[in-house]
C-alpha cells in the first residue's frame, strides 16, 4: 500500500471528471446515474452523489479511504460507494465504471445472462452474469455485484444497469462501451431469430 501525493490525487478526479462527461456522451448514464471512481493506493476518488456530469468540477470529487471514510470530500460520495469498495476489496481493480446504459437495463429486466454473441466478449471473461435485484446503494447490492463478477471484468445489474472494472479508468471504461455494444447486438441478432452463441 501506498498513500497517494496530491498531484496523484488531483490527476484521478481531473481524468473522473473528464470520463463523467464522456458517460453522458456515449449514451451510457442520463443526468447524475450511474458513477465512477479510481483507486490510488489506499484511497479512493469517486464522483459525488446527485451533480449532473454537466457541471461536475474536480474538487467536486471525493476521496475516501478503503473503508469508506470520507479524507476529502466537499460533496457526498456516491450512493453506490459500498459497491465500488466492495469490487476494489473482491479484485485488482484499479478502476470501476458503473453505467445505466439502456441496452444493457433492457438486457436484464429480460435474461439471466448476456451469452457469448461475439468474441469480443472474452475481454470481459466470457458471458456476463446478471445480479438479482437490490436496492440500490446498499450493501446487498455490493455483495450480489461482487458475486456476479466471480472471474468476470463485468457484470450486469438486474433492472438496474452495470459494473465493470479495469487496471485503469480507460481499461474499465472501454468494457462498460463493449458490454452495452454486446447487449445490442444480442438484441440486434434476436430480431433474426434464435441466435447463435459461441
């Protein structure tokens, strides 16, 4: 473990601002849904809760240590907080992107699991699983995301959305673009008739 310099630190919520908005450009969140965070060392920066992306500033993000504890926060952590700790104590993840993308929404209010459409999927560790439904923010939520991701880089949240995590903000942020490309193609190969999965 390492703690973090300040320059480290203001890097992280600069580089989580800038993904924030690209979340409202990609079509992956509307408004404030869906949240982001990095690790660095023994901390944690993550987007608050309730500020729309549109006018999310660096010093808007917070820092928290792995337990939770606020260290530098001017805005509430994110709601989803428990979650993102749950997947750093459960992986090596060094970012986690959690989107509420509607293709992938639809995906789950429908199926148990995204197959394996494309080999593309592979970068996510194969078919994605769908978590049972928990209330958001809570710490079952946690615990049923962290399970549904057991060997997986991604899972989806039923009627909820999804979590994906990578070494790196970009890492983790590229597979939560492919799994919403995946779910549209699923849906897309549905259309044709019973698709075939690899």
């Amino acid at each position: 473990m390492y703690s973090p310099d300040a320059g480290e630190l203001h890097a992280a919520r600069e580089q989580l601002v800038t993904y924030s908005a690209r979340l409202l450009a990609d079509g992956l969140a509307v408004g404030s849904a869906g949240n982001l965070s990095m690790r660095c060392g023994d901390l944690v920066a993550i987007t608050p809760s309730g500020i729309s992306y549109d006018e999310m500033r660096p010093a808007d993000i917070a820092v928290i240590d792995l337990a939770g504890a606020e260290v530098d926060a001017a805005e509430v952590p994110s709601t989803e907080t428990p979650m993102h700790l749950a997947v750093y104590a459960a992986t090596s993840a060094g970012a986690v992107v959690h989107t509420h993308s509607p293709e992938v929404i639809a995906l789950s209010a429908a199926r148990d699991e995204l197959p394996a459409i494309h080999y593309a999927i592979t970068s996510l560790g194969g078919p994605v699983r769908v978590a049972p439904y928990v209330r958001f923010g809570s710490d079952g939520l946690a615990a049923a995301a962290t399970g549904a991701l057991a060997g997986r880089r991604a899972a989806i949240l039923r009627n909820h959305g999804a979590i994906c995590y990578g070494r790196s903000l970009d890492e983790a942020y590229e597979r939560a673009l492919l799994l919403e490309w995946l779910a549209n193609v699923y849906r897309l190969a549905q259309a044709y008739g019973d698709p075939k999965t690899l």
